[in-house]
C-alpha cells in the first residue's frame, strides 16, 4: 500500500494464529512467533483495522493496537434475503420430514463446532418419532461425525452437502428450531458467530452454546436458548422446551427479526462500513 500510496485496510474476521493455537493444531513455538510477528506488523501498519466484534478490538487495544484506527462493523444479515416465510413443501418432501419437529445445524462441521453433541443428543432423542435433526455442510469432522451416526444407527438424523448460498434461507425456513454449537474454549467468548444473524432474521428460534459477546448478543434479542457447551443432556431439554412451548417458539422468532432489523441490516452495516472507507481515502 505503500508503495501504490493507496490506504491499507486490515479486516479482521478471526483471531489468527491465536484460535489455531487454542485448539491445538498450531504448536511450534517458533512457528507461533513467526506468525504473531507478522500479525503485529499488519496491525500496526494497517491505516484502517476493521473487526467484527466488539471484544476483538478490546484484545487488539489490550495488545497495544492504536484504539482510533479500529472500528467495529459487525456481521449481519440481508433481511430481504433472509427473511421468514412458509416451509418449501417440496424441500420437506424431498428430505421426509413431513409432521417432524426439525431441529438444523447448518455450518461447518469443523473442530471448532461441537457438531457431535448435536449427535449424541439425537441418540438420546432417538424414540421421538416426530423429531428429526438435519445436518447441513462439509468440514474436517463430517466423516467421522457421519460414520458415527451410522454406526449408532440413528434415522432420526439426516445429513446433507453444503448447499448453495442462496438455498440456505430455505432450509432456515424448514426448520423449527436451530442450534448454534461452539466447543468449551476459551477464546470463543471473543467469537460471535454469523449464521446467528441469519438464523434470527428467518424468524427461526436459536439453541445456542455459545459464552462472552455472542451469548450477551442472544440474550439482548430474547431468540434463543442459551446451553453450556459440549452439553447433550441441556441440549435434550432445551429441544424439548422448543417442542413443548410453540407460543413461547414464537414470540422469539418474532423478537429475534425485528432484532436483526433494528440492529443487524447488512445493507445498513455496509453503509457505515463505506463511510469509514470513504474518510481515510479523502
């Protein structure tokens, strides 16, 4: 940037190498240095720092990071996009779901999601013939969380391939209630996952394990259960307090909508995101 004279803006969507380091696929201690080395030399040479949460740029100030050149423009939602509406007949067909109670994860089946608890509870759940999970997306953990249900012989569980970006508001739409997992790690309190935005602007209920920013984030919206993480028994009840409660279900689909509206547009966030673009070029 500096030699083409132009700003350099440092969008940071991750604690890298830190979240690496935390969960134990990052531990070289020269490697490590090396890599935080280079993550302090963007940093301080960045014009323009750009977080996605709000306990991000505390660490970073915590780090010695200048506080003026970080701003906060959080992840959000297109709310024409992702909006509620009724259950694609043809979808709940095709997957068999008819008069089930669906309960989705739709996300990366990573190390860092606890997708496995969402398995255990649905061997819990096994003999709830009107309650099925689908599973929805790709990562390093899929083969083995697939090889698991089979080997349990769970049929209340249905897996699929990630799907295209723009079918995803319609799985939402099928589900009557969706799980957020995160693993028991410390630095998640810093991590507010971005499906939340989503799952609340489709007018869909949240079960969530989530701990720090994300959880203060769910509670002030009033469309979720919060669990504990890595947690099937709490994720058991919370399942069946969704199927028992539909009027309760509902005031929080509506709650966490207008939350998202209110506070979460994209379309609102990229507008304030371009104005803080526009004053380090002027």
């Amino acid at each position: 940037s500096r030699i083409r004279k132009v700003p350099f803006v440092f969008e940071v969507r991750d604690l890298w190498p830190a979240i690496f380091v935390e969960l134990g696929i990052l531990q070289h201690p020269f490697l490590i240095k090396i890599l935080e080395l280079l993550e302090m030399f963007l940093y301080s040479n960045a014009d323009l720092i750009v977080t996605v949460t709000n306990s991000f740029r505390d660490r970073l100030i915590e780090r010695g990071i200048e506080s003026g050149k970080i701003i906060v423009i959080f992840n959000g939602a297109m709310v024409s996009i992702y909006r509620p509406g009724s259950k694609d007949r043809a979808l709940v067909e095709e997957l068999s779901l008819e008069d089930k109670f669906v309960v989705s994860y739709i996300g990366s089946h990573g190390i860092s999601q606890g997708v496995n608890t969402i398995v255990n509870a649905a061997e819990i759940l096994r003999l709830r013939s009107n309650i099925d999970f689908l599973l929805v997306g790709d990562g390093a953990m899929k083969k083995s969380i697939g090889q698991t249900i089979i080997d349990k012989k769970l049929s209340n569980v249905k897996m699929l391939p990630p799907q295209s970006k723009d079918l995803i508001p319609d799985f939402y739409r099928i589900s009557d209630v969706c799980i957020v997992p995160l693993k028991n790690i410390s630095l998640f309190d810093s991590f507010v996952p971005s499906k939340i935005f989503e799952i609340m602007a489709c007018g869909i209920p949240i079960i969530a394990s989530v701990v720090g920013e994300a959880k203060e984030i769910l509670q002030r919206s009033q469309s979720a259960k919060i669990i504990s993480p890595e947690s099937a028994v709490e994720l058991v009840t919370a399942i069946e307090w969704m199927f028992d409660n539909h009027q309760e279900r509902s005031k929080m689909a509506e709650s966490g909508r207008m939350f998202v509206c209110d506070h979460y547009d994209r379309s609102i966030l990229a507008k304030n995101y371009m104005n803080h673009l526009r004053s380090i070029v002027l």
